[in-house]
DNA sequence: GATGAATGAGCATTCATTCAT
DNA sequence: CATGAATGAATGCTCATTCAT
C-alpha cells in the first residue's frame, strides 16, 4: 500500500483522493461509499483496494496533506506594526484555504465527534493555531497594547473559534444568509472587532480608519 | 406512532428520548444503532418502532423539543445599560444550556452536512440569534455607542459564531486544553471582547472595571 | 377457543369473520395482518387471540362455513328433461354465490399451492362438484343423449373447469373485459356450449354403448 | 444490475433465474426467500443484489421471458380446414407451455390478486388468447359453420378458462384425480366439446369421426 | 372482554472487503 | 493494474403472538 511503482499507478491515487475531496464535499463523508469513490476516479471498487486499506485510511492520507498545508500556513508570523492589516490578511488566507479544502473540514467536523485520532489531529492542529495567535500577542511591542484583564489564551481561543465557525457555516454549510457578503469585508470586520475587543483603552489601540 | 395511552408507555417513550441524547453523546449518532437504543431504554429492537418510526425521526423530535427551548432563550432581551453584564450572563445561560444539550448540538454539527432538514432547523435557530444580537444593537441608547464602519448584521454573526464554536470545542469535542478553564471566565472574557470590539472609541462605551 | 359465551362475544367474533372476508376481497390473503382484522372488527391485535388461535385457524373456519354452503348447493339435481334450462339456472347460481364470496375463493386460489390443508378443502369440493356432474349424465334418459366419444368424467371437470375460471376471472380479478357482460348471458352461453358440445348429434343416432 | 459482464456472471444470472422457477414450483412465491433463491443458485443471499434488485423484479423478468414466449405462441393461426384437429393440436401445445412453465402460471395466479403490475400482464395476455380465439372464429369458412346465437367473445372467453383452469388444476394443483389421465385425451375432448358446442346443428359442422 | 406494551423471530437489504481471473 | 464476482457481517424493520393490567 506504499506508492505506486508506475506513473499511471500514481495518477490513478491521486485521482481517487480529488474524487474523494468532491465526493466528500457533496454529500458528506457517511454518504459516500467505497464504490463511489472508486467510480469518480474511473475504477471499481476492488481497485480501490490497491491504493488505500480503506476508507477511513484514505480520508487520514487527506486529512495529513491538509496538515502539512496548514502547518505551513501557520508559520506565517502576524506582523506587530500593522496588525489589523496583519490579522486581516491572515484571516482572509485562512478562508480561502478553508474553502479550498472546505471538503476536509466538513470530514473533519463530521466524524471529530466519534473518530478519536481524527479529533486528535483536529485538536493538535486547532492548538497549534491558538498558540500562533497568543504568541503574537506576548511578544514585543503588542503585548503592552493589549488589555490586562484578559487572558490571552482565551482571547486566541475566540478568534480561533470565531473564524473556524464563521468559516463552517460560509464555506462547509453554505449558508446562504452568511455566503452572500463580500468576503474581504467578513475578514476585516472579524480582525477589528477581535482586536478592537483586546486593545487596552488608549486611542494607540484602535484600528486605522 | 401517536401519543402512548398510558402511563407505562409515556414512560418508555421519555426513557428512549432520553436515551438517545446519551448515547449520541458518547458514540455520536451514525454509531447509535436502533437496537442500542432500544436496550439503552430496556427494550428491544421491535418494541421502539412502536414509539418512532425510526431513528431520524426520533432525532427531528429531540431536535423540535431543543428548538422550543432554543426559542424561549432568544426571547430573553440584552439589556442596554448594562450590556456587558447582560450579554456576559447571556453568553453564560447559553453554555449552560449548550452543556446540557451537548448530544443534540453535537448530531445537528454531525448531520447538516448530508441531511437537508437538520440543516434547516440549524440555519432557522443561527438566524434569530443573530437576529437577536443585531436587533439589540441597532435599539435606542446601543447604537450610538457602537462604531460606525461595522455591519451590524455582520459583527452578529461574528459574536454568534464565537460563542457557538466555543461552547461546541467544549462540550461536544470536550478538548481537556479548552475545557479546564472556569465557564465564567469564558463566558465574560467572550463579551468583553466582542463588546470593546464593536464600540466606538469614546470612553463611555469601555466595559466597566 | 369455542363459541364464547356471552351474546356480545358471539357478535365480535362474527365481525372479525366479516371483517377478515371484506379486507381479503380487498388485499387478498397475504396483505391482511391481525392487527387490520382485528381495527376493522374494531378491536386491538391482541383480543384477536381471545377468538381464533390465528389467521390461519380464522381462515380454515371460514372456508369451513364456506364449503357447507357448497354442498348444499351440490345437492339440487339438475332436471334431465330441461337440461338446458337447469344447467344454465344451476351456473347462474353458482356465480351468484361465487360472486358473495368471491373473497374466500380468492384467498383459496391464493392459498392452495402453499396449504395443503386448503388444497385439500379445494380439491374435495371440486370433486364433489365434478362428480355431480358426470353423475347427472350417466343417469337415465340423459345418458342416451350424449355422444358416446367422451369420457364422462372428463367432460364433467371441462365443464367445472369453465365454470369455475370464468367466476375466477370476473369477481375474484374483476377483468372489466369480462365483467362487463350481463351475467345471464354468460350462464346460458357456457352451458349452451357445453351441453351441445356433449350432446350426441342426432338424438336418434349414436346412443351410448 | 445490468446484464452481467462475464460469462460467469451471465451462468449465475441464469441459474438464479432457474433456481426461482424450480422453488417457486416446489413452495409458491410467498415462501420463497431471497436467501433461499440465491442458496438453490450457490450463492449467499449478498449476492443475489448483483442481479436482481428484489425478488419481485426478478419475478417480472421471469414472467417477461414468459410473455414473449406465450406471444409467439398466440402467432400460430388456427386451420380453418381442420378446426378440431388445429384447436387439439393447439390445445396440446398449449398444455406442454404450461406444464413446462407451471411454476409461472402458479406465481401469476398467486400474485394477482394483490399485484396490479402482474395482474395486468396476466390480462394482456388472456385477452390476446381470447382475441386470438374469436378471430379464428369469425373469419372465412368458419364463420358460417358456427351457430348464430352465440356471442363470439364470449364463446372465446369460455374455452380459454377451460383450457386455463383446467392445465392449472393439472399442472400446478397437479389434482391426482385430474392428473392421472392422458393429456392427448384431454385436448381432444376439450377441444371437442368446445367446437361442437358452438357449431351450428347442420352435420357439416360435425367433428370429424 | 379488551387494551396497550413488549417480545422475538424472520427477512430484506447494504456495503466494505477479498479474490480469482 | 483492473475487473467482476462473491462473501458475510451488520442492521433496519415487520408482524404474529404473548401477557400484565
């Protein structure tokens, strides 16, 4: 089950993993069987069967690509002198990437409740996210910028929360009330308020006009 | 699959709703079969059928009665002079209530994906929440001490998302990172930031001390 | 599982017996469940079992009831100096009274190749009604009017057997292509048919051996 | 469930398809399972699926292979010169069909009270042999050799539910008082009775001796 | 006599997975 | 590398039947 030998053998993989990101974002990972992936890609589904143990095998291949790619992501430091710009940016990328793959998420959100080592991944990878934030809060010339009554962790934890959320329900439930703004205009009113809500009191704190 | 007639019967009928909410909590709904719940209520399988027609009604049904409940919290206003306090405790009745529901929360998240009718009854509770937080922005004294370059509707849905991310990290994924912290302390720390977030510059509009 | 004894339970075991002949006209046999012909003699599934060990046993006493009638019916002789007359008077009859239990003789068609207990009851009867056939043509100044080609017996279960399908097709299945005819014209046609069809071809000529 | 792809598939088809006919015979269609049908074929009731999507559309495809031979058969003309000996030899033939497909013929007379679809193709099918039957009659030579106080469909009507009846008594029922004699005598006197039953009292329409 | 509740066996159907070709 | 066939385990659901009240 390691990679396959021959270049059609490689693209046939990664054809089933495209037919199953589509297929998962369609109609949900409970939905999709085994014969359909192999469908999408071309095959039966006993050929399904030569590039993956099984379903759930191929939706962790998925699911550790989508890492690496948000691993990266989070590399990206936030900038300290311009961070309303800065955590727009940021947030903005973060929604773009999340409808990319808005497939994964949806997998991710749907089995996280009875699938321990995907809700393990999930949790590392939500951790990871908050630690960037804080981080940037802690260090240098932020830090003293922002409120003392606060506990910066949590206040990672709520942009994390507040822009995975608006994400789900943009991009993973496609709710159409929430779908139909700009999105450039969801990703600043987001890094303002959360921002705005951290700063301490002195005008230095506010966001540019 | 009408009202049961007698006592015993009602009894059963409570003991499998409320047998499901316990085993969606532990297992998640896909792994929940008829049977287990039958047995989890002291039945078996068949006698069930005689309650519900089958497990996706039963679940409309728990789902219909937390609307009930979803709907009476909504209509508890946000009080203008004291906005923090009141969106603070707010925030915190609704973890509570988040808590005590976190099965159903968790099914609703689990389902939407693949299961148009859960996703409408999800899209109709998100809206008057929303609904509920822009009316209390946009009424007498608030708004004039909320910043003028947010769209209300917009930061609604940002405080909305927030406080229901949270909670689900919580209380569904019980992330032990999330979940160690005081409940007061994130329920305030919530409004705290969304508030500041949203105001305006002026001193009046400062949380208190 | 006797006659019960109250005039209330003799009038409740007589509706689930009328109710068990309307629904199998209406569904046939494999359709009906207890629970129907118990609703439809307005009681619950379970007091069913205070009257008939099952459907089964239901059905057998009805076929019972169903099968006295059919021997009084063989009784009447057909008359051999108007034969004609008293074949086509004897059909009619029997369509009539085939029509009244039209949903009896389906459930036996229905029954016969999988109950040989029903089989049984159907063959008897058959029998019973082919004999009384061929035993009107052997005796007296009939016999000497018959071509003397046939074989009696045959000729009786040819006559029985159009007889009994042409009431099959029109009250069981209700052909509307067969249904739409007066039902007197059919009773004279068949025996007109049969009889001229046994009938020697000159009365002089060919008397049996 | 497109015809199978191998020749394998097509042999397993086939044998499902033979396995039916033979337990549908044995028991009748109710008692029939879809595991017993796939054992009697060699396979696990799984596979069955392959083929058929339930046992009822297996059941039609039975009885459409049935039509299309019935139809062929309903082609062959009846000869006007040697009525009683083409209605025999008819007669005869129509009885091996039967004989040869009786377990049909028994799922056909069980289902159709019940099962509009099969009810319906059992009708096409007899008003075809009734049309088939009349038609012969009211042309050429033969026309006026037949009495003229007969409705011609009904006579038709009439010596299809003899033959009918009778080939189901014998062949499916297999009656042993019924079955016990020779077929030829059977078709002969049948179709005896019936032509002379409806000829005209002048000796040219007389059976040959 | 009747009810409503519960049982338990029976059966259909789906689908991940294996395997010979 | 891929197919088509087959397996077998799960699981949902129905319904005749029993039983306490």
């Amino acid at each position: 089950m390691v990679q396959p030998a021959t270049p059609k053998g490689r693209g046939t993989r990664a054809r089933i993993m495209a037919a199953a990101e589509e297929l998962f974002a369609e109609r949900g990972y409970a939905n999709v069987r085994v014969a359909d992936l192999a469908a999408a890609a071309g095959l039966t589904a006993g050929a399904f069967y030569r590039y993956f143990p099984d379903k759930h095998e191929l939706t962790l291949e998925l699911l550790r690509e989508l890492t690496v790619e948000a691993f990266e992501f989070i590399r990206i430091p936030l900038e300290a002198d311009s961070l309303i710009d800065s955590v727009t940016e940021s947030t903005h990328k973060y929604f773009e990437f999340y409808e990319r793959h808005r497939a994964l998420f949806g997998v991710i959100v749907e089995l996280s409740q009875s699938d321990a080592e995907i809700a393990e991944i999930w949790a590392t990878s939500r951790r990871a996210f908050y630690g960037r934030i804080s981080g940037a809060l802690t260090r240098g010339s932020v830090a003293e910028r922002i409120r003392g009554d606060l506990n910066l962790d949590l206040a990672a934890e709520m942009l994390g929360s507040m822009t995975e959320f608006y994400a789900f329900q943009r991009f993973v439930l496609r709710d159409p009330a929430v779908a139909g703004r700009p999105l450039g205009e969801a990703s600043r009113t987001l890094a303002t308020i959360w921002l705005s809500g951290i700063a301490s009191a002195s005008p230095s704190a506010e966001p540019r006009p």
